[in-house]
C-alpha cells in the first residue's frame, strides 16, 4: 500500500500527452484509478494491483501538479515527515 493516493477517473489521467495509447485500453475513461505519491497509478492501491502507468519524468510530475492538482494535504505530508517512534 503507497503512503498516499488520490482517486480519479481514468479518463482525467488519459489526458496527459504521454500517457500510452493502448494502455489499459479495455478500462472504461469512467473507471476511477489512484494517483500515489510515487506518480504511480494503480487501479487498487490498497490490494495493490497491478501499476498501470508510472514515470519519473518531469512531464508527468508537472501535469499531476498543475492539471490534475495532485497534492498531499498538508496535515498527511506532515505527519508523514515524523519520524516513527516506538
């Protein structure tokens, strides 16, 4: 399970330029998949399914910011900044 991901439909991820043609072409754009904090979608992050598109490149980091806002909360990003205690 990633530490943090935000659902959306899959058609608002399919808009990004680079996402390949023919991935994931039997999902329906109505499918809700799940952006993690890695970049990484994953149509169940909790059983964690399959990742169904993943980069590193600054494209993609720069759509999942300013097209589809994908942020963590402050108050997540924060208590993931804590160190574990015992």
């Amino acid at each position: 399970m990633r530490a943090y991901s935000k659902a959306y439909q899959l058609s608002e991820i399919r808009r990004f330029p680079g996402w390949p043609g023919d991935a994931q072409a039997q999902l329906p754009d109505g499918e809700i998949v799940y952006l993690c904090d890695d970049f990484s979608v994953l149509a169940d992050p909790i059983e964690g399914h399959e990742t169904l598109f993943s980069s590193d490149s600054a494209e993609w980091r720069e759509f999942c910011v300013n097209i589809l806002e994908f942020a963590i909360p402050e108050d997540l990003a924060f208590v993931r900044a804590e160190p574990a205690g015992d």
